[in-house]
C-alpha cells in the first residue's frame, strides 16, 4: 500500500516536473503475469524514473550497502527502500549471485515484475557495458519473458558524483520483449546464458544508442578510479637558535 501511495502522491508529481520525461514503447510492459524489465543504468535516478512511469509495481534487486548505511540517514534510507518493496543484493561472490537469482525468481514466482540492471553497476561513463547472466538464468527458469529499457539522458542530469540532478527532459523506451523459451532447461550452460544475455545487451544498445564496451563495468570503473596515493609523514620541525655571539 505505502508503494503506491508514496508514487502516486510524491514520486510521480516530483519526478515528471523534474525530468519531464518522454515515454516511448510503454505498451511492451505487460499488464499481468511475471516480466523482467532489464535496462541500462546510468544514474541514482533510473530505479526511481522508470518505476514512476509504469502502472504495476516494479521491484528492484538493490546493492544491500542501501540497507546498511551508519547513523539516522543510512535508517531513513534502509526504511524507504524496504518500505517500497526493493530487495537487497549482496554483490560480492558467486554465492552472492545465486543469492539473487533466487530471490528474483521469488518475484517473479509471485506473477510480478521484476526491474535489474544487467551490467551490475551504474555506467561511470555513459556507455553501456557487457551483461552479467544472472539476468538470462532468471528469465531461462521462470519463463518469464525480458522487455529491454534504455533511459536516455539521466547520465547528463545526475552523473555518478552529482548530489543533485540538473532539470532536463529524459526519454525511457522500452522494446518488444525478448522470449528466451527456446533455451528451457539450458541454464545451466554458460554457453547459453551468455547467448541470451548478449542477445538482451544488443536490445538494449539498439535503444540506448551508446557506446558499447565488451567488459564489464566494474572492473572499467575500477581502473578508472584514480590511485590511493600513501600519505608520507611530515618532516619533523626543528627551531633554529641563533649562534652565540649573533644578532638574532
């Protein structure tokens, strides 16, 4: 109840007056049963833009540090985001990943939608990265079909590091979904979930129009992170006495 009532109350008035943004493709979203909405990530904003623009609720797998932040504001935060419906991840390790492709297929196993973020992590550069295949096991095993979604814009309004979005007008397209029925019982060969995956990551480019880089995300953003330099002690000071017998 707090989900619909804080998004048609707060979320959808604030962010249309905001962003103004420009759907396209929204009939793609099915109206019932399970889906998968899978789409680039560029920006704070996109888990919160997307959602706002489509009429069923949209659960999201989120990073768990949004639950465990220190002091009164990591509580607000871990309150807002369960209050909401989102799921925390723990992105650390292979068990990690099968931690989250359970608990998406529990959403998907109550005939909801399901939103992610194939690439795992935000864009720090606006170019769309390679999909991790977490997102084709889900889709392999519940049979779920996948609608691909582009947010185009949010990069340019709310980079990574940019507190506060610049008011601008954003586009969301969403494609025709993806059926990945013909691999029913492959999802255990890797050779299939990256199939289906970079099959998703090219419906998505198709609808983005990035720059597509064939790695992932994490480790672009790692190497882009500036190094930590050590911190070398300051020299000690030493008081100078004028020589005997000198003016000072």
């Amino acid at each position: 109840m707090f989900y619909y009532v804080f998004k048609a109350v707060v979320l959808v008035p604030l962010l249309r007056w905001i962003f103004r943004p420009r759907v396209e493709g929204l009939e793609h979203v099915p109206t019932e049963g399970a889906a998968i909405i899978a789409g680039n990530h560029l920006s704070f904003c996109d888990s919160f833009l997307m959602p706002t623009m489509v009429k069923r609720r949209v659960t999201f797998l989120c990073k768990k540090e949004y639950f465990t932040g220190p002091g009164l504001k990591g509580r607000l935060t871990a309150a807002f985001f369960r209050a909401v419906g989102q799921i925390p991840v723990d992105r650390s390790g292979m068990d990690a990943a099968q931690a989250a492709v359970e608990e998406g297929l529990g959403v998907l196993g109550r005939r909801e939608l399901l939103g992610i973020y194939p690439e795992g992590t935000r864009s720090h550069d606006g170019r769309l990265y390679k999909g991790k295949v977490g997102v084709a096991a889900m889709a392999i095993r519940s049979g779920a079909p996948v609608i691909p979604c582009a947010m185009i814009g949010t990069f340019e309004s709310q980079p990574i590091g940019r507190r506060l979005p610049r008011v601008m007008p954003i586009t969301i397209r969403f494609g025709e979904p993806l059926d990945f029925s013909r691999y029913a019982g492959l999802d255990g060969q890797r050779e299939v979930l990256r199939a289906a995956t970079d099959e998703l990551m090219y419906a998505i480019l198709k609808l983005s129009e990035q720059e597509y880089v064939d790695r992932y995300a994490a480790e672009a953003k790692a190497e882009h992170q500036p190094p930590v330099l050590p911190v070398r002690p300051a020299a000690p000071t030493t008081s100078r006495l004028p020589a005997r017998g000198r003016a000072a």
